[in-house]
C-alpha cells in the first residue's frame, strides 16, 4: 500500500503516454487526471488543486516551462517535469523555474511512479532516513527559522515559500553546519539518489540563495566550498567573521 497516495495531475498532449503514465500511477494508489495542454492544467490546478502535477516540457502552445512558472507564482504544489533524453539544458531550466524533480524520456513508468512517491512524501513533511537522524524541531539561525515537523520557514517573521527540496536541503545543511558535503553527498542524502545529475544540487543551492541571502552573489549562509561542493555558515559566525575585518 502506498501511504503518500494523492490527487496528481498528469499534463501531456501525447496520449499514449498520458494513458501509461496514468496506468502505473492508479496502480500505485493515486488519484489521476489528464490534460493535454498548459490551458487546461492552470485551469484545473485553480478548480481543484492537486497533491503534484507531472508535467511535460513540451506541450502545444503554452510549453511546459511556461506552465511551472505560473504554478509555481501562485502554488507550492509539488511538480515532476517530463524532459527529453540528453536536454540537459531543458532540466536545468525546469529546476530553475521551480520544478521539484524531472524523469527523462523515454523512462520507466516505474521509476516516474517511485519518484512521484518520494516527491509527495518529501512534500508532506515525511522523513527520510537522513532527516531521521536529527530529531525533529525548528531550527534557528539569527533570522531565519525552520520547523522540521510543522514543515514551515521564515526570515525574518515572514514565511519562506520553499519547493519541498528546497526545504529539505536547507534544513539538512542548517542540522550540519560548517561542514563541507560535495553535490554528489548531498543528492544522496538529500534527495535519496544513489545517482544522478548533481547539477540539480546547483540549481537548488541558487535557488536558497536567492530566498534567504541578502545578496545572493555574495552568499554569506550557504557558501560554496572550491573543488569540495557547499557549506552552510550560521549567522553568528559570518557576523563574528565580519566584525574581525
């Protein structure tokens, strides 16, 4: 039985890929609608919000990316993006525009279903088994606030909007401060891939820095380590670091 089971809503104009997609899901205990166009998934995101949206890049008219972007300015739902083989650039962009995580085609429908699971689960506040080696609790740094278990952040008192692996990394570094993890660490303990494409971990450290640095191109929490990967600086320290200069 699939405990994360949710609403998810599949858009894809090819139908036979839609229908397959939809297949795995239901048996994996889902509840699933399709679209064929960008159109129709905002509409039906508005009418009846789903639990994640599987959605792929290359739709008729409204193309995907334009699709996350307007999900993503109005809803934190969660969004798996379909992406052709080798378009590493069209996967960057995805991540950047707010997807959570993406399956290349052609794919296994079994791994987009485990992956729909992970992402709901993570999206839910549930822990995986690096987060479960910390007890729950909110965490403090000067400003910034998470609550692990209440699955919230602030800065500042105002409440961050974080995808769910945003609020995942942030969280993991803020547990392990003043440790160096390279991207390939992190995409393991983080997103729980034994493999992968750890520009993914680039793109969602970039995210972070743009919601939680005062200038994001002099990261002062989440600093990058060179030739290691990414280290997160509690605020106290780079304070005491900046009053010794």
């Amino acid at each position: 039985m699939n405990d994360q089971a949710g609403r998810v809503l599949v858009v894809d104009d090819d139908p036979t890929v839609a229908e397959v997609v939809a297949r795995y899901l239901v048996r994996d205990g889902h509840d699933v609608e399709c679209v064929a166009d960008g159109p129709a998934a905002l509409r039906r995101a508005r009418e009846n919000a789903p639990d994640l949206v599987v959605l792929d890049l290359m739709l008729p008219g409204m193309d995907g990316l334009e699709v996350c972007r307007r999900l993503r300015a109005t809803s934190a739902v969660p969004i798996v993006m379909l992406t052709a083989l080798g378009a590493e650039t069209d996967r960057l962009v995805g991540l950047e525009t707010g997807a959570d995580d993406y399956v290349t085609k052609p794919f296994s429908p079994r791994e987009l279903a485990l992956r729909v699971r992970s992402v709901l689960r993570r999206a839910r506040g549930a822990l995986g088994p690096a987060a479960l080696a910390v007890p729950p609790g909110p965490l403090h740094d000067g400003d910034l606030m998470v609550d692990v278990g209440a699955h919230e952040a602030g800065l500042r008192g105002a409440p961050l909007a974080l995808t769910s692996r945003e609020f995942d990394l942030l969280a993991f570094l803020m547990r392990h401060p003043r440790r160096a993890f390279t991207r390939d660490e992190l995409l393991e303990r983080v997103w729980d891939w034994s493999f992968g494409d750890s520009s993914t971990v680039t793109v969602h450290v970039r995210r972070l820095r743009e919601k939680i640095e005062d200038d994001p191109t002099a990261p002062r929490r989440i600093v990058t380590v060179w030739g290691v990967g990414y280290r997160y600086e509690p605020a106290d320290a780079a304070e005491a670091a900046e009053g010794d200069r």
